[in-house]
C-alpha cells in the first residue's frame, strides 16, 4: 500500500525546512526588535470561535471535526480568534499594550493552487490596547524590518494602505445605507481576482443604482487623499478618518519607510473584523495577488466574550510570500552542515566513539561512519554529509591518540595532533 | 459569547511559550551537534496511514475527519508514519544514512490528564539505513545529550532497554505460538499502568497456560542478561538477541553513558511497529509514567510502500518531560526582555521614532510609550516591558539630538550623550 500525501499539505524535506528555519528566525528576530513576545494557542479549537467573527469566506473554508462526545470543533484557519480568545480569558491581568506575535499552522479547505493551500504557516502580529495611528505605524513599520530582513526592498514590495472608516463614509455618502457597506467592502475586496464588469454586475446585484456604482468607480480611480472633493470632505467621518490616515502615512515617514507605503482607497481586506486602517502588501510587479496584510480590528476582542479594546495587526502567511522569495533568489546562504566527519582506516567503535564525544561536547556537530565502511568510501560520505573537517583515525602517519585532520575547503591535511586538540579548527 | 478554549489544549502565554521556545532550542541543538537534519510534514494525512501500522492503541485516538470531498484524513498522532511515507517517496534518491528529526504538533484524543494532552508536541528523532546496534547507540545518545542539555544527569532519570527480538524468542521457548506474541507484548506494555493480577488475568484471558505465566514471571524478575538460563540461551534466536544486546550496552559504555543505561526485560513499548532493540526513560524517583522511548522499526519502511530499511529512532513529548522539568525547577533563565525603552518629556514622534529606529536598526529590542504617558507613567512602563535601559528624550539636561541612558540593573544614569552614540550600552 503506497500512501500520498494530502492534497494542498506540504513535505519539508531537508532544504525545505532550512528554508522554513530561515523564514521563520527572520520572522522572529524582527518581531524581538520591535519588542513583541511570542505566544501560541491550540490548532484544535471550538467550532463557535469562527462561525461568527471570521466573515463567510473562512467559516466555508473550515475543517470542522467532532470529537467523541459530539463536540463540533475546528482547526484554525488564522490565529486571531484565538489571540482574542486568550486575551479575553486574562484581560484583567494582562498590562497594556499588549505586544503579542506567533507563527502558527493553519489550515483551510481552498481549492489548492499556486500561493494557495491547505496547510500553511502565518506569522501573526497583535498590538492590543493603543487607539492612536501610532500602534498602526507600529506594525507597519514591523512588517517592512521583516521584508528588509529577507532581502526585499522598496523596489520590489509595495504597502497599499487605507482606512476602512473612509471608505465607509465615502460610500455613505453616496446614499448606499450602512447595512449595505459590509456587502459593498465584499465585492470591492474581490476586484483583483474578477473582472471589472463582474464587479459592476455583483453591486448591480447588491441594489446600487447607476450613480452609486459610478460614484464607486470614481472613488477607486484616486491616487491620493487630496482627491477627496469638497463635498466629501465637508463629511465629519470622511474627514476625520482622512486627517487619521493622514497623520499614519507622516508617522511611517518618521519611521523611514516612506518609500514602500503608498495611500489606495481600493484597499478593504477580506476579514470582517476590520474596522479601521487597513493594508496590503503587493509585489511591484504585479504578479501575485496580495502577498500579506493587516489593519486595526477595535471590536473582536469584545465579540469573543473580553471587554472592547482597540487593536491593531497584521498576518503574513509563507506560501506567496516563499514564491516571491523564490522568484528573487532570496533564502538562506549554502554553508557546511557538518562540522566534523570522524574517518577510521579500522572500524575501531570505542577510538571513533571517544572521538565523536570529545567533538560535541564541544558543541561541534559530528557525524561518523556507522557501516563499517572502507576509508575511501567514509572520504564520499564526509563530502556528501556536508562536512568542513574529516578527522582521520588509524593513519599510519598518526597513530592513537594522535589523528589527522583534513580541511575539506581549503584541501590541507594537519600535522599528527593529539585528538583532544581537534576542535578549534575554522575558528 | 465566551469561547473556551477545548479540553486537552494549551495556550501558550509570553512565559509558557518562553519555556517551550527553550527546550525546542534545546532539542535542535542536540540533534545538530549528532549530525541530525530538520524535517516535517503535514498534519493532515489519509486516515490510511495511520490505520494499519501505528497499532490498534493510536488508531482509536485519531481525530477523523472527511474533506468536502469524502476522503478519510486524521490529524497525526505521531511523526514516524509521515516520515516513513516520506522516505518512501524518494527513496532511491536519499543518499543513507538518514538522520532526521523533527519537531512537530501531534494529536491524541485521550483522556485528558496530568502529562495527557489531546494535542501536544513531539521531538522524533530518526535513523535510517543501518542495521548495526551503533545506529541504535546513536540514537540513546542523542537523547541523553538533550537530557543533559536541559539540566537533567543520571541521577534524575534512566533509560530502560532490552530487545524485542529477546522477549519474544523467550516467549516462544515458553511454547507460547510466534501469533500470540503481539498480544502478549500488549498485555506486558501495559504493567505500568495496571495492577499485576490484572496482567495475570490478562494474560490467562489470552490462553496462557499456568506454566507459561509463571515462566514470564520468573523473566520479568531478570535484572542482567546473565539472569537467561542455559536452555534458552541455547535457542539460537535468544543467544543472538542477547550477544546484540551485549554489544549495545558496550557501546553506550564507548559514549560514556553507561551510567545512564539499564537492561530492563520488560520494556516492550506500546507501537505494533517496533522489531528490535526498545527503550524508555523513567525518572529515578518513579513518580511519572514513561518519559518517552523509542527502538527499532525495520519493517516500516517497506510497510507503507517502500523498499524494507532498517531503521531506529525515539519520539520524546513535551506533556511529561514538561512536568519532570518543572518539578526540579529547570527551565529558561529570566533575562531581561527588551534591551531599550525609549521615554520622553513631551511625547515628540519624529524624534522619539528617530531614536527607536536607530536602535532597532543595530539589532537591539526597543519599546517606546504609544500613549502619550506622562514621564512617570513611562518609567513604570520601562520596568514591566523587562528593559535593561531607558533612554530619556527631552530632558533639561540633555537637549535633543543629545539624549540620557538610565541603566536600570546598575541604577546609574549617562552624562548627556548623541542619540547616534546610544546602543553600545551593556556590551
């Protein structure tokens, strides 16, 4: 019986997971720089987690379970839910502002493509507790360290950024009726993956009348935020939130990364529970669809049972964002996987053995023979273990305790050397 | 609404994920310095995979669930069929030996209890390709280097070993049929756990005879390979059996682990797949169940549709070890969590994220009050963010672009200094 994997999971063979080790240290050393900690939740979680905050989109996509007492449970499409979940269960306890950040498995029932599968990672970042534009810009700014650190630069990854208390004012302002924004932001957010004709039949559907849908359509051509007209502006809510994003575009200025961040009205993200600043990341190319994103989620840790606390984040998932790494050559350095081979002319267990101790004691990471091969056969396998050094027992030239050391880089062999002194070659 | 989070799961606050980060640390470590590489899988596989192979125990704790689509997945209980299925896949490109480990989140529904969780994490540690007992040495001594690693000696736990080959060649010389030595081997993994009437019982249940119950007692009872009588030591399969053992134990004495070590006849291990040498770690003081194990699997391999290999290695959780390690108060060492916090007098962004970005930019972990605190509030902030400095923008003293260094572990205070020469403090 030959077993496959599952469609939309991933093998990570050796080079795989050093790319995933890669990622996920630059991950963590620029959320430490920035002063976050790290946490993680189950992935088994209560059904009752998403249904209701995730929006309809994730609650399809869902693995749901029952466990033998008929409970209906989930694994977790994103980690969110759970943060707040947590948050909410100590929020007494917990000084503000919390700077939470994980990397988490996730998993959701998609139709599995490029950039898109079922089992996936997601560096989440959570900055709980702050309303100003500050913890925004906070985030943001975290982001781009992290893209800095894998080698991305301004010319390669864009930061499209907006406010969804904008949006929703402007299109207020339109005479659409409150209750129908969440429906408008649902389409508006689908206009990179269908046809702009497709999106004027779906607010068509959605009962927008002409004027509305060309109101729309004017708004989403605007580059900048002095493209918002008199009339809107003498809007209170279209002001206040243009003066907010306005003041978060000068902040990420003082950060020093004004050149990877640029204002789109068009931007709303996918998730339910955004309710203000929001962002995307695109390649300058155009050629994958919104590599990660983020923005301010005030209400979800009120929704989950806490109290209301404004908050701020964003997620960052490892498939696109590793096709992208991919495209530009970017990933970790080839170095020697093995420090040390322990070579024997004799197979002589206790002599390699004291060898191999002495080497990782020393912190030194060790292979040897383990077949009883010949000498010539132990020289291949050093070369193919990815080792610096061979050391060399039983030579004639070295008998023991005296052993030989090859640099398998430069090409040079050592003098007879006591075997206790091997160990600062390469230093 | 108040979620809870499922019975059997953890969340991982900044201090628990502290601890788990350390000991993964731990683990990788050891297992680098044995010349072992990272590897993982998915979490969903076919239920397939797991049905026939991981043993009737495993197979009624998977959690099971069809895909849109009626396929049969189950979250994994373990790593070793993945990585057999892995190995199958490419064998005939994989240069041998293998050595491999992997870290990864597995899925049991068990009673939850004390050292039981429904999800937890595995270290799995394997080697494959060798059939000599050096690749099972291998493997005994990389699990005490991760013992000793987490602070752990000889005087806290013991490893239990024998050989299944052994055992059951003794049970047949007790005219036991080679088909009921499965079973039998069942009913001796459970000891620990049940009363020995009940194993009796059990073992009457399953058509032992008086005599052949009395001569597993009497083996049970063994405390060296020289307890084996002349007549068994004269069947070829136990003489063999045991000369392989001898040698095992001889060279865990070569890695200079011999006082770690014990021969213990009844250590069967509860996995159907296991073929030869078994082993488990047991705290000296006996007040936790097994630690963890591990031993030899030749037959998995070709089960799962490869080519047979032979093939040893251990899985350790972190449910139990966890619970060891905190008994004898082991764990990370508190350090402090942010290296600078950068306050000021009059809440300035441009300047105050001037000084944040010129730290952050030389690697170091900084916070900064989001809020507009009054300078009191800010210095209480430092203290519970865990900084070591605090740097005070705006003081009288120090007009920017000069700067004061308060040094919160020494109590000292700097003289005015640049804010560009800030950040070789404390080196």
């Amino acid at each position: 019986m030959k077993v496959q994997s599952v469609r939309g999971t991933r093998d990570f063979y050796p080079d795989e997971m050093a790319v995933r080790n890669w990622l996920f240290e630059r991950w963590r050393a620029a959320s430490r720089r920035a002063g976050f900690v790290e946490v993680d939740g189950p992935v088994l979680e209560s059904l009752d987690l998403y249904t209701e905050k995730s929006g309809p989109e994730i609650a399809e996509q869902l693995y749901c379970l029952d466990d033998k007492k008929g409970r209906r449970l989930a694994l977790r499409p994103e980690f969110t839910p759970t943060l707040a979940r947590m948050i909410a269960a100590r929020q007494a306890a917990l000084p503000t502002p919390i700077r939470w950040f994980n990397i988490s498995r996730c998993f959701r029932y998609e139709r599995a493509q490029r950039g898109r599968l079922r089992e996936f990672f997601q560096w989440n970042v959570d900055l709980i507790g702050v309303e100003g534009e500050i913890a925004d810009a906070e985030c943001i700014s975290l982001a781009v360290d992290a893209m800095r650190e894998v080698g991305l630069g301004p010319d390669d990854v864009e930061i499209r950024l907006n406010d969804r208390r904008l949006l929703s004012a402007l299109v207020r302002h339109l005479g659409i009726a409150q209750e129908r924004v969440g429906e408008v932001f649902g389409i508006l957010d689908k206009r990179d993956k269908v046809p702009a004709e497709r999106v004027q039949a779906m607010l068509a559907d959605a009962g927008l009348e002409a004027a509305q849908r060309e109101g729309i359509e004017r708004i989403l051509s605007w580059q900048t935020l002095d493209d918002i007209d008199a009339a809107e502006r003498a809007t209170p809510e279209v002001a206040r939130a243009a003066d907010g994003l306005k003041r978060l575009l000068r902040m990420l200025a003082d950060y020093g990364i004004a050149d990877w961040c640029r204002f789109n009205i068009g931007i709303v993200r996918g998730l339910a529970y955004y309710t203000g600043a929001v962002w995307e990341v695109y390649d300058r190319n155009g050629k994958f669809r919104a590599i990660f994103g983020g923005g301010r989620y005030d209400r979800l840790l009120g929704d989950v049972g806490g109290h209301s606390m404004p908050a701020c984040g964003f997620a960052c998932g490892d498939a696109v964002l590793g096709l992208l790494l991919k495209e530009r050559g970017l990933g970790p350095e080839e170095g020697f996987e093995t420090d040390y081979y322990v070579a024997a002319w004799d197979p002589d267990w206790p002599k390699m053995l004291q060898m191999v101790r002495h080497l990782r004691s020393r912190g030194k990471r060790v292979q040897f023979d383990l077949k009883g091969s010949k000498i010539n056969r132990q020289s291949k396998n050093a070369i193919s273990s990815g080792a610096r050094f061979v050391v060399v027992i039983g030579d004639k030239e070295a008998p023991w305790p005296k052993v030989l050391v090859r640099d398998l880089r430069q090409g040079t062999v050592s003098q007879p050397m006591a075997y206790r002194k091997v160990g600062d070659e390469g230093q």
